[in-house]
C-alpha cells in the first residue's frame, strides 16, 4: 500500500464545510457542507474526482456541515460515517438503502485508524475524528465552544491538526450580531475563538506538530489576518516555536499539505 497521507480543506466557514484526505489509496471527506458542485471542482483543482471518494465522515447535523450530502450521495457510493444520533438526524438525506456505517467506537479502514471523538456544541450528538495510518496522526476539530480534557488528548501527537478558529473575542462583543447569538458563539456549546485555539495548540504542542489549518472563521467577527496573529503572537509569548499555519477559505480550496 502506498505511504502518502494528505490534507487540505476544500472549504470552511459558516455558509459550507468540506475537508479532503488521503491515506494509502484511500480517499475521504470529513463533511459534506459545500455544494456538490463546487466539491466536484475543488477537488479537480488537487486532480482528485468526486468518484474517487470512498468514505465520508460526518461530524454532526448542522446544515453548514451537511447541505451537500444528498446530492453527493445521489451521485457517489462512499461509506457514509456517522454516529447512531446523528445518523437519525440525517438519514432523510442518504437514498434507501445506501452504505452507511453507524459507528459507536474506532473502527479501521484497511490500515487508517479512525477515531472519533465528543466535541461540546449545540448538535444532537457531535463528533471530531482524528485518523492514524502508518505512524501518522491527523486529527481534524472544528465546531466546539471549547476545548474539553477529552479533545486535547485525542489531538495530542498530532502531525497535521485542522482547529477551528472561528471568531475575535472583541470582534464579537463589538459586532451587530444580537446579544442571544454572541453568546451562543461564545459559549461552551459554541466555537473556539482565535485565543482559545491559540491556548489549545500550545497545551498540546510537539515537535511532530508541523501544519495547523486554521478553520472555521466567521466573515463577520474574524479575519484572516486576526487568527494568524492571535496563534502566533500566543506562541511567541510562551517561546515556543509555532508550527506552520495555513488558512482555509470559504470560497476556495487551501494549501494541499503531505506528510
């Protein structure tokens, strides 16, 4: 089996979530929250094909993280992940009889090593999902108000990390968005904040860390340029040396990072 393991982010943000794997011969997508033609092309700008895809990994039920799955799965075979009450919420979007795989625990796919994890956020039941395969750890976490003992063990040892980054603590507070939903993004059933991921990343840190996708950002209480100076002025203070950050976008694929 081939020893490539890859990673980039066809897409991030509040309107559509998609991220693209590699591992051996393996092809896979953790969610399915981008139009089914913008998927098809991002994925041809990596030289990948939509009928390529083998499996697709679902976090949780909400519509930035699903709205593409329907029409995917109309038009694809790929094992569909999920847990057992997620899979309620969403079974109404997979034809009858489609494969799908309720999971309660890690599994294995050929040689990758799935495991899924609790995230805290306001969803039915949901999940992150790190995958190991042949000494190599990605671990991908994304839509979480913070980040509990759990998530940082499960990301510990890491090679590539995809963390949310979603919103500036004073943007936010700042912003025109109502009181009821700042404090819903804030919270602990939420998302991270830029120093929230920032303090993540440094707790859980090694030398194997070398690429974080910062993802996930708010076109309102964010910006590109916050996020990366949040993480690397927090690791700058701690003198720790940062590993590479990369931005995700919601309108384009990113960086695609082997290891």
């Amino acid at each position: 089996m081939p020893s490539d393991f890859y990673i980039c982010v066809l897409g991030s943000g509040s309107k559509g979530n998609c991220v693209y794997l590699r591992a051996g011969g393996v092809h896979f997508l953790v969610d399915a929250g981008l139009r089914y033609n913008d998927v098809e092309k991002r994925l041809h700008d990596i030289d990948v094909s939509t009928k390529d895809i083998q499996h697709v990994f679902i976090t949780h039920e909400h519509i930035d993280h699903i709205s593409g799955l329907k029409k995917f799965a109309k038009n694809n075979t790929a094992t569909v992940h999920l847990n057992a009450q997620t899979y309620l919420r969403v079974s109404s979007e997979l034809p009858a009889h489609y494969p799908v795989n309720v999971f309660d625990t890690a599994f294995e796919i050929n040689d990758i090593r799935v495991t899924p994890f609790a995230v805290s956020h306001d969803a039915v039941d949901p999940m992150a999902f790190s995958f190991s395969f042949l000494g190599k750890k990605i671990s991908v976490v994304t839509d979480t108000g913070y980040a509990t003992t759990l998530v940082k063990e499960q990301i510990k040892n890491s090679d590539v990390m995809v963390l949310e980054c979603n919103h500036d603590e004073e943007m936010l507070k700042k912003g025109i968005y109502p009181w009821p939903l700042k404090q819903r993004i804030a919270g602990k059933l939420g998302h991270l904040s830029n120093l929230q991921a920032a303090q993540t990343l440094a707790e859980v840190t090694s030398e194997r860390l070398r690429h974080v996708f910062l993802a996930h950002l708010s076109a309102e209480n964010n910006s590109p340029k916050l996020a990366l100076e949040t993480v690397g002025s927090h690791f700058s203070n701690l003198q720790l040396n940062c590993p590479a950050l990369i931005m995700t976008h919601q309108s384009r694929v990113s960086e695609l990072v082997s290891i």
